[in-house]
C-alpha cells in the first residue's frame, strides 16, 4: 500500500497545482483577493509532494521489489545508504526529487514571502504552480516512479557500481536545490512582468532565492567534480563533459543575475536586464534537465534511454521558456529605465562582468549543443572537448578575474579617482609571483602562468573592501563578498597549479619494482585479494616515500555481482601541497601490473576554494536575512 499511496499523493499534489494555476489566472474572483487561498493550496501541494516522495524512500529501504524503480535500481544486499541515496540515482526518482524540491520552493514562497504586492505574489504563484503541473504531468504519465512489477523478482538488479559512493547523497540534491531555486527567481520574474511591476521589490524579494540557489550549485559542482575525480580514476578534476557542462550554465546565468539583482535591489538598475537573466538562469536549468533525461547522451550521470521522455521534456522546455520569452517581449516596453550611471562606476563594472559571464555562458552552450545538433541533422559524430573550451573560455575566466580586481573598488554611479593606488597591493604580489614562475618554472604555458598570477593579484583585492571598515561592524555581507572573491583566488590557484605542475606515469610493474612521479618515489610491494559489503577486489600496496615520509597507497580494481561490473578505486594521499594519486590497472600477458601514477601540487585549492565561495554566499545569505528584519537605513550599499 506504500507504493499506492505514494502515487495517490502525486495525484493529489498535480490537482491542486491545477487547482493553484486556476486561482492565479483568476477564475472564481480576482486574484488578489484569493491570495489567501493561493497560498494554502500552494503549501498543501508541497506536503502532498514530500509524502510522495518519502513513501520511495520508504520503498527503496525496505528492498520492495513489487515496485519496478526498486526492482531495477537496488538490491536488499546494498548497505542502507546507497538504497536511501538510490532513490534518486535513477530517471524517475531523481525527476520525484526535482518536483519535491519545486512545489517545496513553492510552498515556502507562499508562506513567507511578505514583499511582494497581492497580485505580483499572486502571479508569481500561479507561474510556480505551471512550472510544478507540468512536471506533475511529466511523472504521472511519462515515468511514473510507483509503478509495480508483477511477478515480483526475488530480489533487483542492484545500482550502477560507480553511483555506490557517499557522494550520491550529497552531490544531486545539492544540484537540484539550485536548480529549482532558481525557479522561484524564474517565477518572480514573471509575476513582475505579468503585473508590470518591475523594480527594486521584485529584486529585494528574488534574491534571497538566486542567492540559496547559487550556494547549492556551488556545493553541487564542487562536490560533483571532487566525486568525479577520485571516483572514475582518471586523474582529472573537469573534463568539460556534456552533463558537466549541464551544471555549469545555470551557475554562470545565476552568478551573473546574482550580481544584477543586487543594483536592482539597491540602485533601481539593470531592470530589463535582470528580468531576462532569470528567465535565462531557469531555462539553462531545464536545458540541463533535457540534456541528462532526453536519452541523447550516454553518461553514468544520464538516466533515461527513451526517446519519449525527451520528446515531453523538450516539450514543456518550448512552453515554458518559450512562453517567458515571449512574454519578455511584449512587456519589454513598459519596464522603466533604471538609475543612469558612468561606464567607470561599480554598476559598470557589474555590467562587465554580466557580459563576460554571458559571452563565457554562450562559448560553453554552444560547445555543448552544437555536436548533438550535428549528429542529429547529419548522423555524423562530432566532439567538441577540452581543447576547444580551454581555449576559447579560459581567456575570458582570466579576463573576468581581471575584473574583479578592479571592480569592487570603483565607487557606485561614478568614480573619477584614479583607480591604481586602489588595487596597488594586488599588482605587487602579482607581479612577485609573475616574477617567481618566469624564474623557477620557465617551461609551464601561458595560460597557467596568468593563471597563477591573477590569482594571486585577486587574493589581497578580495580582502581589500575589509580595509579602513571596523570589522566587528561590518555587515555579514561584505564579509560574504571578500570570502566568496577570495575563494575565486584560491581555486584559481589550483586549477593553475594543477595544469603547470602535475606529473604523471604510466607503469607496467611487477612486485618488487620502483617508479618515479614528480618528488616521490612508490615501491609496488604486493597485489592481495580482499572483499567488500558487496564487491570483491584486487588491491595494490604501494609505498610511496618523499625525503623521510612514507604513505601507503591501497589503489583497487573492484568486481561487483549486481549488476556485473568492474571499476578502478583510487588511492590518494593529501599533504599540505598537493595529492599522490594512485590507479590500479589490469594484468598484462607477462604478470605485469598497470600503474598509473600522478604528483598533483596544490590540486586541493581547486575544492577548497569552491567551499569558500559557497561559504562567502552562505554569510551573505545570513547577513541579507537579519539585516532585512532591522529598519533599512538610506543610502545603503547593496553589498554592505
């Protein structure tokens, strides 16, 4: 009866999105005066929604193998974790989680959100409450996660091997939080352009969401990349993946609306131009939804094979972003002209930065679309990988950190003063570590070595709006701004490094035998057979030594039964200035083993560097939540 009523829930919740969509447009009075009702059917939808999706979870944990989702992506011999985080590592579980997380954002929305007017938050909801009927539909008729298998098996097919890591509980639903919070922004943005109500108290009520939303795409994509990375064992932190790419439009739409939305907030501009961003940050979100649930990549992040799918979600893709587009347009005309500025001002720099960000958004869009669209007009395979990204993007990431250097230091609206004595310290440490790599690493490339200087140069620019600030009085905010800027600098730092100073070998090598990888030097000592919850594998013992330090690396080649598949685990030991990396290979004709080694300096700022800026994010959102229940004093900063 779980599984009933489960689904039963799901029906409930779609006929009161009907039900929310309904009032919104106004059939039975006018909307405003039913905000009332707006709001509960909204709140009843989103608990509908967590029922439905906890009876999965309930499913999942108790192996019911009548349930087809449970059948084929679990087993009653996995340990409890990966049959909690299995609920959603499959098509229709993850799509459950998605819609929970939306008509979630929807109910808090209602029951909060006291900025709006009556009639803007009632179109706003009407707009969720679309976005959440269409999904309803999707998983009611298209992947419905309740269905039931008959005959029952004795027992499922188990989940994808690679999926059996802590970081499926972490990883999605980190994702999705962002992806679905910026559906709220999404929503307001149509509300205000439904209503003509288009200033800065649309902007003072989406940015608590772009902001929550970007912090989770923050922790989802720096999570996802360090899973990615010592999961597969390729010794890579990006790859710039299809699916990769899927997380990484929406972050870049939602940093640039992060940064618009705040002078809409704060100085009354950029109107027109944060609408679209947020109709944009959503659509990338969706675009990304196609992409890993359409069946047209083949992906261990991909989950659907049937064309259908894709046929429904590209469909709702065209209504939805269609629609808001379509609306942008006509109501373009009435969205007034925000405060004017000079090009040299902080509001210009922020539109420099919006503008890099969209240029970089549009390289990486292309690049990720273009070959799909060419096999599927031509049957021809393309393969647009990194060598493209990293160089046609990777200039403008060095640009954009250019810019934030200068940036933050320029005055709002206008700034006459001379700008070099502002960012001085960031050019003398700069040009120090410039000077440093010409002298001790002269063969590294050019990009890797702007890399590192800018870096750097960023590093006391992020500090510098603390100075001349009594820091105990300084608002959250700023606080957040410096440390999401310094975080930028620190994983700066470490995709340099990693691409100047990695050194890796390839070994055939048998017990006994000696290799050489950057400073240390691994003795491969013995192969020995071990077993797991539910795998068995093959381990290495290396001994790596560097001056009189000594680690033992255990690298493995895992064999699991349900579903029959072999993976590489890889060893790795961090030091304070970087990682060893150890994979084991297969087993040549000569009783030689496959060694594949890698010396990674200072890799770990990459990930380090991602948690400051979700953190810096995280005290901004902190900072904006207290600051917005004390009285507003006038003339405020929008990042003080």
């Amino acid at each position: 009866m779980i599984a009933e009523a489960g689904l039963a829930s799901l029906w409930l919740a779609a006929a009161l999105a009907a039900l929310q969509l309904g009032l919104a447009a106004g059939l039975g009075g006018t909307p405003g005066r039913q905000l009332s009702s707006i709001r509960a059917v909204a709140i009843g939808q989103g608990i509908l929604t967590v029922l439905a999706f906890a009876s999965l979870v309930l499913l999942f944990l108790r192996s019911d193998m009548s349930v087809l989702l449970v059948a084929e992506n679990s087993h009653s011999q996995k340990p409890w974790l990966y049959k909690f985080s299995g609920t959603w590592g499959n098509h229709e579980g993850s799509m459950l989680l998605w819609v929970m997380v939306l008509a979630l954002a929807g109910a808090i929305l209602a029951l909060f959100e006291r900025r709006l007017d009556r009639r803007t938050l009632g179109a706003t909801l009407g707009a969720q409450a679309m976005l959440a009927l269409g999904f309803f539909a999707f998983l009611l008729f298209a992947s419905n996660p309740f269905e039931r298998l008959s005959p029952a098996p004795v027992d499922g097919r188990g989940l994808n091997p690679l999926l059996q890591d802590p970081g499926l509980a972490f990883h999605p639903p980190t994702l999705y939080l962002g992806y679905v919070g910026l559906s709220v922004a999404f929503s307001i943005a149509v509300g205000g352009l439904v209503r003509r109500n288009v200033g800065p108290a649309i902007a003072r009520a989406m940015r608590p969401w772009v902001l929550a939303a970007w912090v989770m795409l923050t922790l989802g994509i720096t999570a996802g990349s360090y899973w990615a990375y010592y999961e597969l064992g390729w010794g890579g932190w990006w790859f710039w993946d299809p699916v990769e790419n899927a997380s990484l439009m929406p972050w870049l739409a939602a940093t640039a609306l992060l940064h618009s939305v705040n002078v809409l907030a704060a100085r009354g501009g950029l109107r027109a131009w944060t609408m679209m961003l947020a109709l944009v940050a959503f659509s990338m979100s969706m675009v990304g939804t196609f992409l890993v649930r359409s069946g047209i990549l083949t992906s261990v992040h991909s989950f659907a094979v049937d064309p259908t799918r894709g046929s429904f979600i590209l469909a709702l893709l065209t209504i939805y972003i269609g629609g808001a587009l379509t609306l942008f347009a006509f109501r373009i005309a009435t969205v007034k002209e925000g405060a004017p500025f000079e090009p040299v001002s902080r509001e210009g720099g922020l539109v420099a930065n919006n503008l890099l960000l969209s240029v970089i958004l549009g390289i990486v869009f292309v690049g990720t679309l273009y070959p799909l669209l060419a096999e599927a007009l031509s049957g021809e395979k393309l393969s647009v990988g990194p060598p493209y990204f990293d160089a046609v993007a990777s200039p403008l990431a060095l640009l954009l950190a250019a810019l934030m250097v200068i940036a933050p230091q320029l005055r709002w609206r206008r700034d006459a003063a001379p700008v070099l004595p502002r960012i001085a310290p960031g050019l003398v440490v700069g040009s120090g570590v410039l000077m440093a790599t010409i002298v001790l690493a002269p063969g590294i490339g050019l990009l890797p070595r702007l890399g590192l200087t800018l870096g750097a140069t960023l590093v006391p620019a992020s500090l510098q709006p603390l100075l001349n600030r009594s820091l105990r009085r300084t608002p959250l905010a700023v606080w957040g701004m410096c440390l999401a800027h310094l975080g930028v600098a620190v994983s700066m730092i470490g995709m340099a490094s990693d691409s100047a100073f990695t050194r890796e070998r390839l070994a055939a090598a048998r017990p006994g035998d000696k290799i050489e990888v950057g400073p240390w030097l691994v003795e491969f000592r013995d192969i020995t057979p071990v077993a797991g919850p539910n795998w068995t594998a093959l381990e290495a013992e290396l001994r790596a030594s560097r001056g009189s330090g000594v680690v033992v690396l255990n690298p493995q080649s895992r064999f699991f039964a349900e579903p029959p598949t072999t993976t590489n685990e890889a060893a790795i030991d961090t030091s304070w200035n970087g990682q060893i990396y150890a994979v084991l290979g297969e087993q040549d004709g000569e009783g030689r083993w496959q060694l594949r080694l890698w010396w990674k300096p200072f890799v770990t700022l990459i990930w380090f560097g991602g948690c400051l800026i979700a953190l810096g994010g995280a005290l901004a959102l902190i900072g904006r939540f207290f600051r917005e229940r004390r009285p507003r004093r006038r003339g405020e900063d929008a990042f003080a």
